[in-house]
C-alpha cells in the first residue's frame, strides 16, 4: 500500500463541528467530499458552509459511497454507530475508516475492519467551533494518530492525511489512548472553567470588564508554564505568604465554597509543584499546605 493515500471519494459522519472542519481540510488537500450526514439545524447549516455543495445522506449510504469514511462522532456514540455500520453491512474492503475522537484508539473499529477496512484514529488537538476558522486552525495543530500496531503502511497513511491536511501527525499508542485523552482534556476543558471562574469572582467583586482586565494575565501565565514549566509558577503559594492563602480561602468561602475547594486542591498541588521545582522550601511547603487543611 503507497504511504500516500490516492484522491480519495471522502465521506463524513457527521457534519458536526470536529467532522464538517476536517472534512473541508481534506477537500481542501485535493479530495472530494462526496457526502456528509447531519440532522441538527447547526449541523445542516455547518454543512452548507463548509461542505458547500455536498449532499447529505444517511450514515449508511455516506459509508457505502466513500474510500474514505471519517466517523466524527461523539466519544460514546462511536461503539454503537461502528457496530450499527458494519451489521448493516456498510463497510467494504479496501475503504479507510478514521474516527476523530480522542478517548478511542483503532480497537472500537474492530467490528469494521472485520469487513476488511483500513482502521485509524486521527484526534486533532484542537478545540473547534464549526466556523471557516477553524480549518486554519486545523493547519498549525498536532493530530493524534493511531493505527494497528504492526502495520506499518497504516500509520503511514494516516500520517500522510494528516500531513496533506497541514497539521502536524503524531504517533500515539492505543493502550496511551485513555491517559492521553484524559490530559488533554484535563489541560483544556478544565482551563475554560478556571477562567470563567476568575472572570465571575471579578464579575461579583463589581470588577470590569474583567476579561479585558485577565487577558494579558492569563495569556503570560499560559506562555510561561509552555516555555518555562513549573519554574512559571508565581504568586503566594509559590512564594509561601500563608497569611494571604490564608485570606484568599476565608473571602472565597464567603464568596463562593465550591470555588474555595477547588482553591485549596489547586493550591495544594502548586505548592507541591513549587517544592519540586526549587522554588519553595521543604519549610514553607509545609506551612502553606497546612494552612490549605485549615477550614475557615
């Protein structure tokens, strides 16, 4: 099999916001898109913005037209809908069959490459919106790739799609799949509540706009810890002023007690962190973790 996969008659399932971007990058690498599935309102209308053109069809006969399949579906809807497929009789041999979630290697496309199809896993690790943007995104991010361990030509083409669509492949085991999936959304999604949690706290203290006030703060935060890891670490835990970590749990608990929870095992962690890191005595490691135990 040539590491570089030929033009290819390309189907997507579904036009949601991960499937409609990747599909249009791929049409825009030189394949043709020749059929997308979608029932929602926004995915009908995602489709006609970035699959213009491509008619939309059932799951089924989106497979059964395609070289290759790309299944963009949720995490927990891809066991159903693979198994759904294949009992319809839907894959043929020959076909490449790629789903785009992260939690899953090659092994949930077992029962399609009973049929004789190419299985792979190509998780962009990107955050989309379903908008013409993120196509450029999709261009200047990495893509998680799996394929069967031992076949190597499968690798190869899922690296040369990645390639072709301008991002960046790399290999990621399928027993890592899970530990891998779980970082990243650890790192991303998790981040979208910290800020939106700094953002409200502003918002209540009659501080604002405090996007506008944390975006400089929040940017230079991110930008160091990816330069410069956990010697980026700042502020008064990393500096161990216990009388301010002290103050901070006793306004949040008034404020908000949830928030002061996620506070003292955030701040836990960073002193941790701080300690390993040189930047914190084995001293004030101590006081500043015990002061987190205290309840206010």
């Amino acid at each position: 099999m040539s590491a570089r996969p030929a033009r290819l008659a390309v189907g997507v399932v579904s036009a949601g916001r991960v499937g409609a971007v990747v599909g249009a990058a791929l049409a825009a690498a030189g394949h043709h898109v020749v059929a997308t599935s979608g029932v929602s309102r926004d995915s009908v209308k995602r489709a006609a913005a970035l699959l213009p053109g491509v008619p939309l069809r059932a799951p089924d006969e989106v497979v059964a037209g395609a070289d290759l399949t790309l299944l963009a579906v949720p995490d927990d809807v891809l066991p159903g809908l693979v198994r759904g497929l294949a009992a319809a009789g839907s894959f043929r041999p020959g076909q490449i069959v790629a789903h785009t979630s992260g939690a899953h290697g090659v092994s949930v496309l077992a029962p399609a490459a009973e049929h004789g199809v190419l299985p792979l896993a190509l998780h962009p690790v990107m955050t989309f919106t379903g908008r013409s943007e993120d196509v450029a995104r999709l261009a200047a991010c990495s893509v998680g790739v799996t394929a069967t361990p031992d076949d190597e030509a499968a690798w190869s083409v899922g690296e040369a799609l990645v390639v072709e669509m301008g991002a960046e492949p790399v290999r990621v085991p399928e027993e890592v799949r899970p530990l891998y999936h779980a970082a990243l959304a650890h790192g991303a999604n998790h981040l979208v509540t910290l800020v939106r949690d700094c953002v409200q706290t502003m918002e209540r203290a009659g501080i604002g706009p405090a996007e506008r006030l944390v975006a400089p703060l929040l940017s230079a935060a991110l930008d160091n810890a990816l330069r410069h890891g956990d010697r980026a670490l700042t502020g008064p835990v990393a500096r161990g002023d216990v009388e301010t970590v002290r103050a901070h749990l006793r306004v949040l608990a008034a404020d908000d007690p949830d928030l002061a929870e996620v506070y003292r095992v955030l701040a836990g962690r960073t002193a941790r962190r701080a300690a390993e890191a040189g930047l914190l005595s084995e001293f004030a490691a101590h006081e500043v973790l015990t002061t987190l135990q205290e309840k206010p």
